[in-house]
C-alpha cells in the first residue's frame, strides 16, 4: 500500500511541480525519490539502486536520442537565422489569409509526423514557422504548442500508415501490419482532425475577443526584410528532411531521422547560406536548446524509469490488464492508465503489449482491432503535464510556461484522443 501512495503522490507531485514552472533536473529526480523510498527501493547500494536505476533511464535516452535533438534543432535555428521560416510564413499569409495560420501550422506537422519524422523533431523544424506566422496573424503566442502538439501526436502519430514507433510497436506483439483497422482508423482521424482544430480555433478567437494578441519577446530572431530569401528556399530542406525519412525509415529504422536532419541541415545551408544573419550564434543557440531539450525530456524518462521498477506499478499493470467485459475496453483503460504513470506513448505499450497482446488473443479478440485500440489510446493521457515531449514542445522549444500553454496542449492531445478512443471502441463494437 505504501508502494502505491508513494507512485501516486510521486506522479501527482511532479505534475503539480511542472505545471508550477519548477526546473525539471530538481523535480523529477526528486519525485522519482519519494517514488524510490516508499517502495523500499536502496538508494546507493544494492544492484538496482535508485541512483543506477534513474541514471540508466536518463542516459539510456540521451544516447538513443542526442543526435536527433541536435539536429533538429540546428535545423529550426538555421530557418529562423536565413529569414527561411519568415518567408514560408508570408508566403502563406499572403495566399491563404491570415485566418488559415493556425491551420497552416498544423498542417506542416502533421505531413512531417506522417512522413516519419520523430515528433520530437517535428516542433524543432516547424516553431519557427509557427512563430513567423502567429505574429503575421496577431494570434497569441501561448497556442503555439497547441498547434505543434496537435498536428504531431493525435490525428497523425496513432493512425493506420504513421511511420511513427507508436503505430508499429503493436506489430512485433500482435503479428499485424502498420495499417491495421485502417477503416475506423480513418474515421477517427478525420474526427480527431476535424474537432480538434475546431476547439483549437474557438480557444484562440476566445482569447483574441479578450484583447489577447501576439508579443514581441527580446529572444526573437529578427531579420531585415533585405535578408528574407525565397519562400521555396524555406520548403526544399522540410521537403528533403520528410523524403529520406520516409525512404530510408524501413532500412534504417531510428538511423533513418540522423540522415534526414542532416540533409535537411546541409540543404539549408547550401541553398541559403548568404542570407545567415549570424551562422555562428545560430549554431550556438541550437547547440544548447538541443542539451536543454534533451536534458528536460530524460529527466522525465529517468522518473518513469524508477516507477516501472516498484512493485506498485507491476501489480497496477497486472490489474489494469484484467480489467471485466468489453475486452478491447480493458486494453484501451490499461494502456492509457501505464503511459500516463510512464508519460510515454512507445513506454505504455512496450510494458502492457506482452500482458494485453496474448491475453486478449488468447480470448478471440481480432488483432487488428486490439492494435488500433492499443495505438490510439496509448495517446491519450500519455501527453499529461510531465511528458517528454510536452515538456519539451512548451519549455525549450516555444519557451512558454505550463501555466500558461498547457491547458490549450492538454485539451487537445488529452481529450480529443480520449474521445477519439471511445468512438474507435463503440466503431469496432458496432461492426
């Protein structure tokens, strides 16, 4: 029972930590502390110490991840530097209106994620652009991880076809394909789609009507008009960066996201390198949002990592998979439950697939229906305020606080996934 208050408290702690702006090298650890000690995990000695244990999580991520932090996040700082992300951004105002931003920015990180671009990379490439284009439009800047998160990781990342891990991590367990279910898979994107942006679009004409609008902060890139190359210049590396991806991602795997943000960062240099502003201070300022990206994200994959090793969190995994009735209704609760406590979408299903999987076939379920289930709901309350990536998307790459984005971000990559499941559910009930 201690175990179990301590997870608990731990997780609610570091929520109500992170939502307050606390440093996430300070919060984390030290919930994933309380987590450690009231499960009677040792702290320095033993084989699986609270120190190793937290430390393997933390640099087990940084070492599988660095250089896909560092250059995606090169490759936002080079847009921004070469006036690349500016031109995009007018280029689209001037056709579309300022009234289609916000679409225009959810629509660049939906195509990257389907193409097979890490979400994690995805709001690196595409901030700058989301900045240049909320500022054309005068919308407020605090809906700009709303708009990131939403076209990265709810209607794209769990659909039938994504390239992401979050839709092929069912088929190692299930023997299915990535486009398992793809009819309900399509409706529930349209709808995820459809009234995801709807919601997104009243809480900033909401914002707008109370006298909300777009400001200037000292740390944004301003470069001369003079300076403001080709909008095509500003597609071709995006362009580059989604086609090696989507080339080289069966071969290569994870490797596949190396060779693409390389060759999207060299494209950019080679087709704008006279308009960098100042090449050096864009190399520096990426360099470190990078370290700072990656650092906040492991400090919550080191958290996660100290509670899948409690006794606590085992027995609520094997509960949540023996959950009653519907069974495509208990993986859906089970799945959802374990990314929440991990704050990973991939982490929730690598530790209940091997339970939910054999269980669940063993009683008749249809695979392809209990993949899709899987997928969908592992990306839900995965995106709860202490996620890697929410952290990441709102602190060190829109350097916004919880406070004052989270609740937009919530909403949408929360809620609208959680009733995105439950039509999934009655679809597959139905049929």
């Amino acid at each position: 029972m201690l175990s179990l208050i301590g997870l608990v408290g731990g997780l609610g702690l570091l929520i109500v930590l992170t939502v307050r702006g606390m440093n996430l090298f300070i919060a984390a650890p030290l919930c994933a502390l309380i987590v450690a000690v009231t499960s009677g995990l040792p702290i320095f000695i033993g084989a699986n110490n609270y120190v190793e244990t937290y430390m393997s999580g933390f640099s087990g991520f940084i070492a599988a991840w660095f250089f896909m932090f560092l250059l995606g996040s090169l490759f936002g700082k080079f847009m921004e530097d070469t006036g690349a992300a500016d031109a995009v951004a007018k280029a689209i105002i001037n056709k579309l209106g300022r009234q289609h931003a916000v679409v225009a920015v959810v629509l660049a990180c939906a195509i990257l994620t389907y193409g097979g671009v890490s979400v994690f990379v995805v709001a690196f490439s595409v901030y700058p652009m989301a900045l240049s284009l909320f500022k054309d439009a005068n919308l407020p800047r605090r809906f700009i991880p709303a708009a990131l998160a939403f076209g990265s990781v709810t209607f794209t990342m769990t659909s039938a076809g994504s390239p992401e891990i979050q839709n092929w991590i069912p088929i190692k367990y299930l023997g299915t394909s990535p486009f398992a279910a793809w009819e309900v898979s399509l409706v529930v994107a349209i709808f995820m789609a459809s009234f995801g942006y709807w919601w997104m679009k009243r809480m900033i004409v909401k914002a707008v009507a109370n006298g909300e609008r777009f400001e200037q902060r000292d740390h944004d890139p301003e470069i001369p008009e003079r300076d403001y190359p080709h909008p095509i210049t500003g597609l071709i590396p995006l362009l580059v960066v989604l086609i090696l991806s989507f080339t080289l991602h069966e071969k290569l795997q994870q490797l596949a996201l190396i060779v693409a943000l390389g060759g999207g960062v060299l494209t950019l240099m080679i087709i704008n390198f006279k308009h960098f502003h100042n090449m050096q201070n864009a190399i520096s300022l990426g360099t470190t949002g990078a370290l700072v990206a990656i650092g906040n994200t492991a400090a919550v994959v080191g958290f996660g990592t100290i509670a899948k090793s409690t006794d606590a969190f085992q027995s609520a995994v094997a509960v949540m998979t023996q959950i009653p009735g519907n069974e495509l209704i208990g993986a859906a609760i089970a799945v959802s439950v374990i990314a929440g406590l991990t704050g990973s979408a991939s982490g929730g299903q690598a530790i209940a697939l091997p339970l939910v999987g054999p269980h669940y076939m063993d009683q008749g379920v249809d695979p392809e229906e209990l993949h899709r289930i899987v997928s969908i709901s592992s990306g839900a309350l995965d995106s709860l305020p202490h996620n890697g990536y929410v952290v990441t998307t709102i602190r060190a790459i829109c350097q916004e606080t919880h406070q004052n984005a989270y609740w937009s971000v919530g909403a949408l990559t929360v809620v609208v996934p959680l009733i995105g499941l439950c039509l999934a559910v009655a679809l597959f009930s139905i049929f």
